[in-house]
C-alpha cells in the first residue's frame, strides 16, 4: 500500500491491539513504554506476547 491507502485501515488495525491487549497476547507501548490502549494517542507499537 501507498500513499494514503492504510489510513482507512488504522482505526481496525488499534481495535484488533486492544482486543489482543485485553486477551493479555498484545502489549501496546509508546516511547518504549506500555501504555493503557484505551488512553494511547498518536503512533503506537504492538508488540504480541
């Protein structure tokens, strides 16, 4: 994908992290730290357990 295609797909994409995050299989992190997904703002990483 280019250009501007993914961004339809960002709101699906922190959904399906939160529902792994909450299933205790995901973590999500900013600035290399675990952060609530319910409050996380801005770009975000996934990482699966």
């Amino acid at each position: 994908m280019g250009g501007e295609d993914w961004r339809p797909l960002l709101e699906q994409t922190r959904s399906a992290a939160r529902r792994l995050t909450s299933q205790g299989r995901a973590v999500i992190s900013q600035g290399g730290r675990v952060v609530d997904p319910s409050t996380a703002k801005g770009p975000i990483r996934i990482g699966l357990l």
